[in-house]
C-alpha cells in the first residue's frame, strides 16, 4: 500500500489520480479548497480518504498540510504537485499582479511541498515526487505565456531537483499533459486583466481555441491516471513523461525547431571563444 498526498482533488487529474490510487488500496491525503469538495473526495474510500483544506498561496500552508498529511499516514511515499490553474492573454495584456499571484500558486506553492516533505523522505531515503507540468512547458504558443513560464519554471526544479535527490534514493517524475477533459478551460481559467485589439487576432486566439476544444479534448484523466501509476510503479520511472497524442507532437516540434536553429547558427555560437 502506497500513501499519497495529492494536491488539487477536487477534480481533474488529481481527482483522477486520487481515485485510481484508492481503488487499487493505497491512502490518499487530497486537498482541496471548498467543504463540499472535501466531503466529496473523503465519500471515495472513507478511512483512506482524507480531504485537507489547501490554499498554495498562503504563507505557511504547504508546510502545515504536509506536517497533518505526515501525522494521518504515517509516512508520505509520494507528493503529487498537481493543483495550480491557467490564463490566458498576452504578455502586454497582463497585470504584473496576476502574473505574481498565478506563480505563487503554480510555482512557489509546490516548491514549498517539496521542501517540506524532502527532510522525512531524505530520512528515510525514499520517496516519490511528481509534478504536474504541461506541454506548455515545453511548446510555447502566444496567449499563454504566464501560464506557460509557470511550467517552464516547474520543469526546471523538477529536473533538477532529481539530480539533487538521486543520490538520496528518491525520485522525481515531470508529468507533461497535453488536452484532456480536466475543465482546465473552463470558468476558472484567468483572463489577462486587459485587451490590447492589435492582439484580437493573434495571442488572443489561445482563448478561442481553448473555448472551441473544452469538453471535446482527447485526453482521458482516467487512463491518464492509470499511465502515470503504469510509469511511477516502473523499476526506473522516468523523469520525464509526456500524455496525449498533442504533448508529444507538439512537443517535437519545438524540439526539432530549437536543435534546427542551433545547427543552423552552431559556427556564430562557437566563434565567441578566445583564439587557441
């Protein structure tokens, strides 16, 4: 049996998540944000199931919530950054309050997970920690840059922090969706604070498309759920992990697009060094 603290269960992925982990006997600390959530969540398994009140961008918060996770399992085996929420707009369209309240949630909240549950599992040298990334993260596309940065940003402390812990023999998982039927682009997507019309037919478009897709995504969260236990239960799960057909695509496509222009600029690159 496997015990869990997942953050954002309320639905989505973490709910997904949450619910194959308790179907097949695990424990599973969720936090949510709402009581009707919470109660919710805990109906799943109850005695397995327990619901924790969660606001990432409050001060402190991420290290009560793993210190009361701790005392209701015992030992937390893996921590799963999956709550956080995305917005759309242009750079220039964007309030630089949203902007820091968006990252206190997608980047700063889990960063302060992870640092509070590193000290048990680095005392136990064990444990598992994923984050929910996004293909944004590694594919760029314009209207969502804020959210995207958040990511990018996300990407950069879950890979690095696995070559930090390896040595401790504790793990780290970049989980990268692309499209699934999560509600992502639903009401609790943020808008860019203003409208710029120079923008009305380009970074603008991120919203349209988003809109146009919700509910009609590709990405199951059931058998995204079940993919990830699939990778995480591996003998050597992977740092990396891209779901749905548009995470890998798209993906490769900005991979191709960076290495293209490196060859392509590689003798400008290399004549900055000082003459042998």
């Amino acid at each position: 049996m496997t015990n869990w603290l997942i953050t954002g269960v309320s639905g989505g992925l973490g709910r997904a998540l949450a619910s194959a982990a308790l179907d097949r006997g695990d424990r599973v600390v969720g936090t949510t944000r709402r009581e009707a959530d919470r109660l919710a969540f805990e109906a799943l398994a109850p005695g397995r199931a327990t619901g924790l009140f969660l606001d990432l961008a409050e001060p402190g918060a991420a290290a009560h919530t793993v210190v009361v996770a701790q005392d209701a399992l015992g030992t937390i085996d893996r921590l799963v950054n999956n709550a956080g929420y995305g917005l759309v707009g242009a750079i220039e369209e964007t309030d630089l309050d949203q902007a820091r309240a968006l990252f206190e949630v997608n980047l700063f909240g889990p960063i302060a997970m992870i640092q509070a549950v590193l000290p048990a599992m680095r005392a136990r040298r064990a444990g598992h920690i994923v984050n929910i990334t996004s293909m944004s993260g590694f594919a760029p596309w314009a209207g969502t840059a804020i959210y995207g940065a958040s990511k990018y940003a996300m990407e950069c402390i879950g890979q690095t922090l696995a070559q930090e812990v390896a040595p401790l023999g504790i793990r780290v998982t970049n989980v990268a969706p692309g499209g699934f039927r999560t509600g992502f682009a639903g009401p609790a997507l943020a808008e860019a604070a203003r409208t710029i019309p120079d923008y009305d037919d380009g970074a603008r478009n991120s919203k349209r498309i988003l809109a146009a897709s919700r509910g009609q995504e590709r990405g199951d969260p059931a058998r995204a759920a079940a993919a990830i236990l699939d990778a995480l239960d591996a003998p050597e799960p992977p740092v990396h992990l891209f779901l749905g057909e548009d995470a890998l695509r798209h993906s490769r496509e900005h991979f191709d697009l960076v290495m293209a222009e490196m060859d392509r600029w590689s003798a400008l690159s290399l004549s900055t060094a000082f003459p042998d």
